[in-house]
C-alpha cells in the first residue's frame, strides 16, 4: 500500500484531530475555523479551489511574540 499522499494528511488531520494547542495558540481561531483552512491547504495542494473557500483565512489572529 502506498503512503497517504500530503492532501489525504491535511483532510485526516482537518477532520479528525482536535488540534487543541494549535487553536489556543492563534486567537481568534475556532477549532471549525482550522479544519477549513486545512481543507483549503488540501485543494490548494491538488490543484483545487484558490480562493479561501470560508471566512477562517480573515479571523484569526497571529500567535502573541513571547
């Protein structure tokens, strides 16, 4: 079986980790928000959709500096 290409790993990711620490990190970003960022990454990779298909790419705010 060949290995799950980049794409497959973004959707996986997008739908099924709860990417906790990544939300906490970036205010302003919902767990909702990050799933479809991701699934816009994916159809970026396969030549998909260039727009942002959701409003997430306009919410989220940049991690605070340390």
């Amino acid at each position: 079986m060949p290995p799950p290409s980049l794409v497959d790993l973004l959707r996986h990711i997008a739908r099924e980790e709860p990417l906790t620490a990544t939300v906490r990190a970036f205010r302003g970003l919902t767990r909702e928000h990050l799933g479809q960022l991701l699934d816009e990454a994916a159809d970026a990779l396969s030549g998909g959709p260039r727009e942002p298909a959701s409003e997430a790419t306009v919410t989220a705010a940049p991690p605070e500096s340390p």
